[in-house]
C-alpha cells in the first residue's frame, strides 16, 4: 500500500478505536496515528517517512530489507509492553496507543497487499492473506474503500450504542429528578 493510504487508514483505525473508547480523538492522537502508520516503512528509502529520514532508512533497509522485522506484531505488542512498564496502563489509551493503532493497521493493510513478515521472530515466512492487490494499484484503491466502509460501519455502531447510553442515562436522571 502507498503512503497516503496508510495514512487515511491509519487515521480511520484510530478514529474507529477512540469510538470504542480505547484513545482519545485529538489532533495529536490522530496525528500520531498517521505517523504510526507511516513507521514500519521506515525500512525502505522509498517510503514517505523514509525518504525524509535516509540515516535510518537506508542502513534498517541494507539491514533487514524491505517488509521484514518492522512488518511484524512484535515490534507494536514490544512498544505496548515498553509503555506499559514505563508510564503505565493508561499510556496505551493516549496518543501512544493511537501511533500503535496506526502501526498495526500498517502491518494488515500490508498483509493485503502482497504480505510481510507479520509472524517474525517466529516465522520468516512472507504471510499474505490476499494476494491480488498489488502496491498503488486499482485493487488496493478497492481495498482501501471496502475497508474505510468497514470501520466506518463499526464506527457507527459504536458512536450510536454510546448515544443510546448516554441519552437513556439523561432520561434516567431526568426521571429521577
Ligand atoms: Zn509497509
């Protein structure tokens, strides 16, 4: 997937996670978010962020090449656990946890469009779950879409459910009163 729409779905993963309540919908979460889901292509000299910061880019790509170690789970779920006993629980549900939502909705977006090494340390096996859509072409536009639609739904969904809450503990209070 190209930059631009790691970004936008980057930014939608983190607008649908602060639905659910997990971070906090700000200007620095989203952002954040966006940066996130910039970060595992800091392994090539060819990607947004990689072509602005070429001292780590290009030795991460002679490295490791391009889709490997910073394609994995491991690397977000090792920065969770670095939060976590740094700064805490609550440091996941700050703009810390939205640059993690970001990054793992780099590594699943890239799992669709022609995979990564999304199991290492345990595999170095190149996993794909759909390998049809190719980077910057018309299918990952496609999938780009049919995914904005589904965390859009699961965004409604929550957004909704919290209203109803909400507006039923009003009336109950109102009752009350
Ligand atoms: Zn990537």
């Amino acid at each position: 997937m190209i930059g631009r729409s790691h970004i936008v779905l980057g930014v939608a993963s983190a607008i649908t996670a602060s639905s659910m309540g997990y971070v906090p919908l700000s200007f620095l979460s989203l952002c954040a978010a966006g940066l996130g889901s910039l970060a595992p292509d800091l392994d090539t000299e060819r990607s947004l962020l990689g072509c602005r910061m070429v001292w780590l880019s290009r030795p991460l790509s002679r490295l490791c090449g391009h889709r490997t170690v910073t394609h994995s789970f491991f690397v977000p779920l090792l920065i969770a656990w670095g939060l976590v006993h740094f700064q805490g629980m609550g440091s996941l549900h700050s703009p810390w946890g939205a640059f993690l939502v970001g990054y793992v909705s780099h590594i699943v977006a890239d799992l669709m469009t022609g995979g990564c090494w999304a199991l290492y340390p345990l595999s170095k096996n190149r996993v794909s779950l759909w390998p049809y859509a190719k980077t910057g072409s018309f299918r990952e536009y496609l999938l780009l879409v049919c995914c904005l639609g589904l965390l859009s739904c699961v965004t409604y969904h929550y957004l909704s459910r919290n209203l109803l809450h909400d507006g039923s503990r009003a009336s109950q209070h109102a009752f009350i009163a």
